[in-house]
C-alpha cells in the first residue's frame, strides 16, 4: 500500500485550500507537532555541522522551538513560534507543507504575527521547505541558560498574542443615591 506521507499533498489539497475546496479547514495539532519536529532537527543538524567552532555560539543554550500554534491570520496553514538556537532566537513562520522557496529566499515581507506585524525574511533548505524568520536576538550571548531564553521566548510570544478575552463578572448593581445615603441594602435587581 502506497500512502502519501501527509506533508507532502498536492495544491489542490483541502489542507491549503483552493478556490474549489473554500478556506483552509483546521490542520491537526499532530501535523503541527511534526514540523516543529523537522524544524528543530534541521537546526540541530546545522548546529553539528555548520556552526562548530564559530565563536558566537553559546555553550550554555541548545536549540529549542517554544510555543508553535497555528496563524489564526493566515488563508494557508502557518504555524507561529520562536526558534532559539545557541547563535540566534527568531520569530518563526512555518507552513504546514514543506513547500518550495518560489523566489522568496532573501527577500523581506511585513507579516502579522499575532496581533502585532513583522519584516520577516524568507529562507528555505529541502529538509523543511520555505518558511520565514524575524531576527529577536543575535547572537545569544546575553542569555546564560536555557530557561532564560525560553522565559524570554514566551514574554515575547506573549506580547504578540492577545490575551484570551476573560469571562466578565455580572456587574454589580450601583444603589440609587438616596438608598445609598440611607443605607439601604439592594436586592438582586438592584432597587432597594
């Protein structure tokens, strides 16, 4: 049996959406967890293979992906979070596929990136396609361990994602001026 490894679908796929399947329906979080997969492995190979030796890398960090959710702003599947790596911490654009670069490498585009929007530059590598960065912080000297950079990571998802609006108290009723004065009690409806 011949089955299509579920990263790899055509254009047409219900995943990204087309004009004949409407919007992009919701990607499993299973499909999420697997790019942010690739994505640290990738960075942890280029770490092994092209970073040895080079001063700027930070001993005390390791590569690390902190809080990957999907774009609620996005038409197509891009999973949001911050990759710190012992030389940089960036903001991250993910696509759900491995998709090819289409000329995009290099090149600056403004993105929202929660409620907040970003110059973020294109890059792509086969092992995990296109997706694109936002410089946070380079290099990463100034973070002495790793639980500091997470902390730092997610202070800034923090302020690029609004806050889940929260559940609002019934409101307490004001007393009448007069019942107020008096020191009446008010009921639920609030009369006296």
């Amino acid at each position: 049996m011949n089955q299509e490894h579920p990263l790899r679908r055509f254009a047409a796929s219900p995943l990204q959406g087309d004009h004949a399947s409407g919007p992009a329906k919701p990607v499993p979080r299973h499909v999420l967890d697997g790019r942010v997969l690739i994505l640290e492995d990738f960075y942890r190979l280029v770490q092994a293979e092209r970073m040895q030796g080079i001063p700027l890398l930070n001993a005390a960090l390791r590569v690390e992906a902190v809080g990957f959710e999907w774009s609620a702003t996005d038409e197509e599947p891009v999973a949001e979070g911050v990759l710190i790596t012992p030389w940089f911490m960036s903001l991250v654009r993910l696509p759900a596929l491995a998709l090819p670069h289409g000329g995009q490498v290099g090149r600056s585009f403004v993105r929202d990136f929660g409620s907040e929007r970003f110059d973020f530059i294109g890059a792509h590598d086969p092992a995990i396609g296109y997706h694109e960065t936002c410089a946070l912080f380079s290099p990463m000297g100034g973070f002495a361990t790793q639980a500091l950079a997470r902390d730092t990571a997610r202070e800034a998802l923090a302020l690029t994602r609004p806050a889940p609006a929260a559940a609002s108290a019934p409101a307490t009723p004001v007393p009448a001026r007069r019942a107020f004065f008096l020191g009446r009690a008010i009921s639920a409806e609030g009369r006296p």
